[in-house]
C-alpha cells in the first residue's frame, strides 16, 4: 500500500484498469473469511494468491520459539501471498482475518497466464514489492526514533486508513481489534514498553483503550509527538 500524488492510498487492486480487474475477478473465486481465522499459514505450501477486496488482514511471523509478530496489516486492494504462490515457494508468514474480510482467490497458474498477456498487471505486482520494501526500509529507518515518537506515527497512520469518527472534538477511533502485543510486533519494540507509553498517554487525556480496542481523543498532540514534539 502506499500513497499517490494525488493523495489517494495506492494498492495492487486500485492501480489496475477496471478491465483487469473485472477479468482477473473472472478468473478467481470470491471467499468470505470470518474474523480471527487463520487463512494460511507460515510453511505452508501452495499455489495460490489473493486480493483483499473487504476488510483487513494480520500477517503475523512465529519464531521457532513461540513468538508470534505482527508484521504487517494489509487492508482493501492489497496483494497477498504473491511471492509464495507465483514463486512456488513457502509462505513465509502466517495470515489471520483482523476483521470479517471478502478475498479473491487466485491460482497462481491463472494470474501468471493472465498476467503474461497484460503487462499493466505485472508492474502492479512489481509496484507493490517496491512499495513493500520501501515501507521495511522506513521501518528500519525509524527504528533510532524513540518508542514515543514511532507509535503515535503509528496510531495516526492507523487512524486514516481505517479510523472512525468517535465521541469528542477530533476523537477518532481505529476499527481493527489490535492488542498490545500487535502494536509492538509492528514498532519492533516490546509489549512492555508500549504498555508504559500508552498508560502516560491514558493519564495525559490523549487516547483510550479497551480489551483490543484504541481510541485517539487528541489527535493534534500525538501528531507533535509524532515529529518529536
């Protein structure tokens, strides 16, 4: 996912003419996946991609420890898979439905046959890796930011693309179930941490939280906090 100049979020599905997207829907399945279910998971083998068309995903890494990562959330229009099932090798992470969620399902034998014969459809596949590594190389570069700093970018990024006005001047709130732990997978930080930044931001007035639910009252003043202010 990334941003065009226009502003406007750019993704997989949306940098597509409507003719492609109208065949490629021809060529897969639609499929509805009920929140919290595992979609495929990590070392899997398989030959097949998606296109979130509803709803938001969690890709999630686990460690031959046990720990479980939240690597990334990818939302509406988004490319999933694609490196895994065009390439013939194991999924790399593991796929869980953040929300009620509709996919295309597509084998990767149909994309690529498709795909050989609409060049458009091959830059976007090659657009959304760049993005993907640019997004990992902003990550790696923020990472010397202090915790403080780097989530209130995050909340604010989580706000436009899938915030909802709530109760107060300006409040917004995230609608994606995100615990404490999935806030710090994404940060590259520990859930303690975050947990010590967000009881300070309770007590200041400037978010609320539930049980996997987050809540921006002051928007404004994260977005100090956001560039260091």
């Amino acid at each position: 996912m990334g941003v065009g100049a226009s502003g406007m979020v750019v993704t997989f599905w949306s940098s597509l003419e409507v003719a492609d997207r109208e065949a490629l829907a021809g060529l897969g399945a639609q499929t509805e996946v009920a929140a919290d279910t595992q979609m495929f998971a990590q070392g899997d083998s398989s030959d097949y991609l998606l296109v979130v068309l509803r709803g938001w995903v969690k890709v999630v890494s686990h460690s031959a420890g046990g720990y479980r990562a939240l690597l990334a959330l990818r939302g509406p229009g988004d490319l999933l898979g694609e490196q895994a099932g065009l390439d013939g090798r194991r999924r790399s992470a593991s796929l869980y439905a953040a929300t009620d969620v509709v996919v295309l399902r597509l084998t990767a034998a149909r994309f690529q046959h498709f795909a050989r014969g609409h060049p458009a459809v091959n830059r976007a596949v090659e657009q959304t890796l760049s993005r993907r590594l640019q997004e990992a190389d902003r990550q790696r570069a923020g990472f010397t930011e202090p915790v403080s700093v780097r989530l209130a970018a995050l909340l604010l990024d989580l706000a436009d693309r899938c915030g909802e006005p709530a109760r107060g001047a300006g409040a917004v709130s995230i609608g994606l179930p995100l615990s404490q732990d999935d806030l710090a997978g994404l940060l590259l930080s520990s859930r303690r941490t975050v947990s010590r930044v967000l009881e300070q931001w309770r007590a200041q007035g400037l978010v609320a939280t539930g049980r996997k639910s987050l809540h921006l009252l002051q928007a404004d003043r994260l977005k100090s906090l956001a560039q260091g202010g």
